[in-house]
C-alpha cells in the first residue's frame, strides 16, 4: 500500500459522519448487521451511544480522500450484550487490584452473528488494511486507558491476521443450519436418522393442532401492526427473563422504516391475531434468526416458528445458511451442526 495515498485514521462518534452509500460500499456482503441502516437504527433509537455501555467509536481509514476501510470499535463499560464471555477475566482483573472496564470491543452490538469485522474497499487486502489500523487502534485503546481490546465473531482469515500483532485466537461454537441444496422440506428430514426424523414430525402435528395460522412475511408484506406484535413479544420476553431488553421500541420502528427489506418474520395466529413470532434478518443467501417471543405458551411452538417454518422458508430462497443464534444444543438434534466461531483478544 502506497502510504502517499493515504489520508490517515480517524475514530468517528456517529456513523452519520459518512453517508450511506460510501458506507455500503465496503459493507459484508453477507451480513446485515454492519450495514448503514441497522447501525444507524442502534444510534437514534439510544440502544448504543454515550448514555448506554456501548460507546461506538468507528474506526476508519481514509485513502485517497476516499472512506476505504472500518472496524466497528465499541467503548464497554460492562459485559452485558455480547454472547463470547469474558465475567472470569473481569474478576480476575479485580483479585489483581485492576480495572478490566473500559475496555475495546470490536463486535455488533447485542448481536452473536459472525462475519467480517474489518471492512475494506477492493483497492485493499486485508493485511495491508491491518498494517495501518490494528498499530492505530491500539495506540487509540492505550491512549483511552482500556485493558484491553477484543474482536468478537470475526472470520478465521481475520483471526489468523489479528495473531501476527499479538492477538490470541479464543474458539467457540455456535449451531447453523447449512443448505446442500435441498428441493423441499421432506428432503431435510430424509438426512435425519429415523427417530430425529420422527421427532420433528411429531411437534409439527401438534402445533398443527393448535389451529393457528403460521405466516413467513418479508419486505413490503410486513405492516406496521406486524412490527408492534414482534416488539409486544421482544419486550415481554426479555422483561420476564432478563428484567431490561437490550432493544427499544424506537429501535424496532426504525427497522421498519429504514431496513425493511432485510427483515423477515414468522408470526403464528389465532383468530387473527398474532399471538408468538419471530425477528430475522436476511441478506442474500445468509439468513439470521435474531428473537423469539409469544404472548401464550404453547408446547412446540417456538421449535416451528424458530426453526421448522425458517428452513421451509430458506429451502425455498435457495438460502445457504441459517445461523439461529446464540447456543442452543436442542438445535443439534434438529440438523444444526456445531461450526466454529471466532474471536481474538
């Protein structure tokens, strides 16, 4: 890389520093979660920013007067939000007499997909890009007195560059279902052993019986009352369990409106009435399933609208992969092989 042609680093406090398409343009193609829309939406709803633990500090490079790389550097303030777990490390830092908080955080926020974490336009590779920014951000982390910095969820090209400036490789699993190119859903059960196959046959007849209406919507077949159902169930979902939700319903209302086209749900009904569902995300043949919630408990739902109706749905969009989230080892039984994860620190 032609160091001439280089502008130099800058640490941005609002994506909004950069417009939409130049951000786009060295966006992962697989993934949703670094794009402008999705992180903007994070921004104005106050999910992330200086009055929360997740303080974004994009770090970015500039070549040729032009936005031509980014790391997406979080400020933490906590470890709540980022599904590789690092508790142990903090109270061993607090045995030592240390602070582990602040510290660097490369990751989307609230978010275990994986991906790129270092984005860079086709003039650059992704060693020449590390060459300037990892020396850059270190020195950005020093300077801000942090313990340390992590990227969470990269890919392995990533990881295996990061270990060439000391970062040392931490490897987890997750659970993704992986399309050989399946015809149908029947196709998918023929892969299982008999008595998984049966299994699965099994709850879908019994949440058959319920009566409900299960519905994939997308892009435009989505309504604004679809969108307040799947809040109802996020909101009261995490309020029983955590006691806060990570998300607002600001947050949700701007998905709407600005990133409609990558959302996808399953919604069940009853009597009209969307009562349980889902929240995922799509971006090309990658679909990611992101929140589950119902307003009734019904045994085996949560299976057909997590599950079962989205790989009907990805067998049909020719979906390559599914990852459905964080952990999970019912999903091993229901054809989602363990695949490794990544993360460096």
């Amino acid at each position: 890389m032609n160091s001439d042609s280089l502008n130099g680093v800058e640490f941005l406090d609002s994506i909004s520093s950069i417009s939409k398409e130049e951000w786009n343009r060295i966006s992962d193609p697989k993934s949703p979660f670094l794009e402008y829309d999705f992180l903007r939406s994070l921004e104005v709803s106050g999910c992330i920013g200086p009055s929360t633990s997740w303080i974004q500090k994009y770090c970015v490079l500039w070549k040729e007067n032009r936005f031509s790389a980014m790391i997406p550097l979080f400020l933490k303030f906590d470890s709540y939000g980022e599904y590789i777990f690092d508790f142990q490390w903090a109270h061993f830092f607090t045995q030592a007499g240390l602070s582990y908080y602040p510290k660097g955080l490369v990751a989307i926020p609230f978010t275990p997909a994986n991906g790129k974490r270092i984005l860079h336009d086709e003039s650059l590779t992704l060693k020449e890009v590390c060459s300037y920014l990892i020396p850059e951000l270190i020195r950005y982390c020093e300077k801000q007195k942090l313990s340390g910095v992590h990227f969470l969820f990269l890919n392995k090209e990533e990881s295996e560059t990061l270990s060439e400036y000391g970062f040392v490789t931490r490897l987890s699993h997750q659970y993704h279902w992986i399309n050989p190119g399946y015809s149908n859903f029947e196709d998918y059960l023929q892969a299982m052993k008999s008595k998984k196959r049966m299994q699965i046959k099994r709850e879908r007849e019994i949440v058959k019986s319920y009566g409900f209406e299960i519905k994939v919507l997308e892009g435009n077949e989505i309504s604004k009352s679809d969108m307040n159902s799947i809040w109802s169930f996020y909101s009261d979902t995490h309020s029983r369990k955590w006691g806060s939700a990570y998300l607002n319903r600001k947050f949700f209302d701007s998905s709407f409106e600005t990133f409609l086209d990558r959302i996808v749900l399953v919604l069940a009904y009853r009597e009209g009435k969307a009562i349980a569902g889902t929240f995922n995300l799509r971006k090309g043949e990658f679909l990611y399933g992101r929140y589950w919630g119902c307003l009734e408990y019904y045994p085996h739902l949560h299976f057909e609208c997590c599950f079962y109706q989205l790989i009907e749905y990805a067998i049909r969009e020719k979906i390559k992969v599914f990852e459905a989230g964080a952990q999970g080892e019912h999903k091993f039984v229901r054809g989602f092989p363990a695949m490794p994860t990544y993360s460096s620190h």
